[in-house]
C-alpha cells in the first residue's frame, strides 16, 4: 500500500495512521470518566484558569488525564502520581485541556527527554516516561480497550515486547520545508500549527537520514533553490524524503516538488553525490495540488537506481519512493515472528493476508505454509508484491487485487476454504463487510494486526460471535511515542 499522510499528520506523531487529536480526546474523555466512575458534568472552568490538579492516568495519546471538580482535564506531558498546575487553554462540552506550568509532585517514572526540541514538535509524546514505563502503560492501553468494547476484563494481555535501544530505530523521514525567520527549515509541524520546528537531528531517526536531510537543507540555501509556499500555492520543494535500508544499506533521496521544473537540478545532484556518497537513489516525486498530502501521482529517476533494496530475514523488497514498508525493521521482525507464533503454521495451511499491501506478511508466513494468497486493492501494492515474492524465491504466495471481503466471499462460494486468514487493516480498523465474510468463511484461525487498540477490540468484539480470542501481544513498534502494535490470535468456537 502507499502511505498518503498529511504534513500535519506527519508532525503530530512520527507513527502512522492517525486521526485528529481533538476527536481522539473527545473519545478519551468518554472512556475515562466511564473507568473512573466519574460521569463528567457541565464544564464549569474557564479558558485562563489555572487549576492543580492530581493526574490519575494516560489518555491515548500519552496526555495525563485529571479531574477539577470531577471534571476531565487533560495535559500533555503529565504523568500518573503527579500534581500538576495547569493552566486551562481549551473548553469542550465534555472536558477541558490544560497547559502544564509547573509539577508540584515529580512521578517516579519521569525523566529529562534527550531531545532539545521535544517539547516544540510534536513527533514524539513520550520522552519523558521511563521506557519501561512506556511499555507498560501500552499493555494498559490495549487492556482497557479490550475491557471497554468486549466486556472481558480478565483477558490476559502479554507483557509489551520493547527495544533494547528505542533509539534511531526510523528508517524513513518525510520532512516539509520551509523559510523560517530567513532561515531554510527542514522538520516538523508543532502540534495543532504550521510553525514548522526544526527536526534535523530528531533522535528516534537513523543517523543517515539525518545527515541527508541536512545536506539537502544547505544545498537549497546555497543554491538559492525556490521552497514552496504553501498560502500562495508558489515556489518548488515542498518534500525531503530520506529512506534507508537497514540491511541492505542502499539509501533513497525523493525531493518531492510543486513543479516537474527542478532549479539547478543538475548541481544539485552532483552536490548531492558529493557529499553523501552512499546515495543509491535520487528522486523527484511531482505534486502540484493544493493539498497537505505529501506525495502526488508522478515520479522520475533524477540519478541511480528507481527503486532501493531492503530485507527481513530471508525476504526481499524493492521499494519505490511512495512504496509502504514498515518504519522500525528491528521491531517488524519481532512483530512478524508473533504473527508467526500465532499462526502456528505446520507446512500445510492456506492462509489469507488480507490487506497484505507489498506482501510483507505473507512472504513472511510462506516458507511455513502451504501457500498464501495476498489480497489488496492497490494494483501497484499486489504488482510490488508478486514482483517481490519472485525476487525472494518465493513460489507458493500469490497476491490478488480487490476488496478482500469481496474476494474472500467469492472464494468461498468456489469452495475455497482457508485455515488462517491474517489481517492487518488500516487504523480505521477492518471493513464490516469483511468481518462478516470471515464470520460466514469460518477460518480456524484468524490473526489480527494492529496499530489501533480500540478499532481492534470493537473488531473483536464482532468476531467473538464465532470466534475465542487465545492471546494478546503488543508490540512496541514506535518507542517514545504513544503508538502501540497489536497482535491477536483468534480460533474458531467448535
């Protein structure tokens, strides 16, 4: 699949597939009241008011949650056992959002967040949590969503599986850039804004992605190269898209562009070769429209290689400048082995991977089964897929365009019956139509992989009509953010 986040989204949290903050916390304000057996009343406080407050727990996006007069107040960068003074920034029907100003009582698990601009930028909410902190209230996350929208209380939810080092773990940077106090920046957008902060040297980056942002960055002031505009729609680079592979070490350069007309393209590039020789690949994606998403529909080879190599474990993948590939190669291994363990495949199951994108998870799951069929409804995903099955050696994994609860449905009525089927939706969770074909196919086992705890347990929840759910693993896929991966396993009731 291709990735279309926005530049806003992009700068309110280096993970991916997130909505708007401001309907998440509506929701958050809901859940926790109901939790806490407060029921939230008229909102009495008033914008300015500074209030103290004790933070009793996390919202979902990391921002401490606590009550004023049994009314719900979050704040950003307030953890649980503190007592906060706040100062009251925003009134909504149902809660209220606070600035902290000063902590009155220090939690155990507070620490000083190594990043300079972590406070400005918004990529990262969790800095300053203890990492095993962090791990922990990620495992709390996932139970109370499952409490909330199942009923089941008592389901076991494994211990969160973490980083040894959550550090430079990013193998990708998508960075918009701009003329800031006549300076050329190159980061990301302060939540709820688009003051662009300066994220050059972010720290949960690779190195490498880094340095050639920076590089790029210098070459555009020297070379006098256009940046866009975005209120007057005018100008050129719009994009820095770093990418690395991990394993392989070819890197990526895509300058993503309002115009095809690149300014000193020629120097550029030779600047470029220069000074990060290690480049493999340098593109230009062209995106004229007035729109916050990042890539548009064209791309063209400005030097190297089209598309850059990356591998997990035995799998090969060949990636295109807008090609989807996970962000954390170290925790996606961990990740896939889960689904692995889950599956627990003999060598003779079928299985489905719906929403299977460029095939990441079938390829891995096919040298274990007896085949696999990939089902996505991007063509340029099932073409990256089959094309990277075949450069992986992979004979028994077959990828299909289309709606997979159409798909799935069809095959059934053919007499096709699959023992697992493994889902990985977007963060908007499964479509209905395909949680009822799952239902109607009846599967043995049903893997689900997820980015989004509550779509995931209401997903759940609608299986549970024919299906026990057997285990809960979360997976810390983007350490020092409030992102937290999921996979469950689910078997057939007999």
């Amino acid at each position: 699949m291709t990735e279309k986040l926005t530049a806003y989204q992009v700068g309110r949290t280096i993970g991916l597939k997130q909505t708007g903050k401001a309907v998440q916390t509506k929701k958050k304000g809901k859940a926790s009241s109901k939790k806490d057996g407060k029921q939230p009343s008229r909102i009495k406080l008033k914008v300015g008011e500074v209030v103290t407050l004790d933070v009793n727990r996390l919202g979902i996006n990391g921002e401490g949650i606590g009550y004023v007069e049994r009314q719900v107040v979050f704040v950003d960068g307030a953890l649980p056992g503190e007592k906060a003074v706040v100062r009251i920034v925003r009134i909504e029907p149902t809660y209220a959002v606070g600035s902290l100003l000063r902590i009155v009582k220090k939690s155990a698990t507070r620490v000083k967040p190594p990043c300079p601009v972590y406070e400005q930028c918004g990529g990262c909410s969790l800095q300053h949590m203890d990492y095993q902190a962090q791990l922990e209230w990620k495992r709390e996350i996932v139970r109370e969503s499952f409490a909330r929208y199942t009923g089941l209380t008592d389901l076991e939810i494994r211990p969160t599986i973490g980083m040894e080092n959550p550090w430079a773990y990013r193998n990708k940077a998508q960075l918009p850039v701009a003329l800031v106090g006549g300076k050329v920046v190159a980061g990301l957008y302060a939540p709820g804004s688009h003051r662009l902060i300066d994220t050059s040297e972010c720290m949960i980056q690779h190195p490498t992605t880094n340095e050639m942002v920076q590089v790029v960055r210098d070459l555009v002031r020297e070379l006098g190269i256009p940046l866009y505009n975005e209120k007057k729609h005018m100008g050129v680079l719009r994009t820095i898209v770093p990418r690395i592979g991990f394993e392989t070490g070819e890197v990526q350069l895509t300058l993503v562009t309002l115009t095809e007309d690149l300014p000193q393209k020629d120097p550029l590039v030779e600047h470029i070769r220069k000074r990060l020789p290690y480049v493999t690949s340098i593109m230009q994606n062209i995106n004229p429209a007035r729109t916050s998403l990042i890539f548009g529909d064209k791309t063209k080879l400005l030097w190297g290689k089209e598309k850059i190599e990356e591998r997990l474990g035995n799998v090969r993948f060949s990636l295109s400048p807008r090609a989807f590939f996970q962000l954390n190669p170290e925790q996606t291994v961990k990740l896939y082995d889960e689904v692995k363990r889950a599956a627990g495949l003999t060598g003779k199951e079928v299985v489905v991977d719906a929403y299977c994108g460029v095939g990441t998870i079938g390829l891995w799951l096919a040298p274990y089964a007896k085949e696999v069929h990939g089902i996505d409804i991007i063509p340029e995903a099932i073409q990256d897929a089959n094309e990277n099955a075949k450069r992986s050696g992979i004979a028994n994994a077959h990828f299909t365009v289309g709606a997979a609860e159409k798909i799935l449905v069809q095959w059934v009525k053919q007499g096709f019956r699959p023992d697992v089927v493994v889902v990985d939706p977007p963060r908007t969770g499964c479509d209905h139509a395909l949680l009822k074909a799952l239902l109607q196919s009846k599967p043995k086992k049903i893997v689900y992989v997820s980015c989004n705890p509550s779509t995931l347990a209401k997903d759940c929840n609608i299986l549970l009509q024919g299906y026990k759910i057997e285990s809960v693993q979360p997976v810390d896929m983007f350490p020092q953010t409030a992102h937290v991966e999921c996979v469950v396993l689910l078997s057939l009731k007999l």
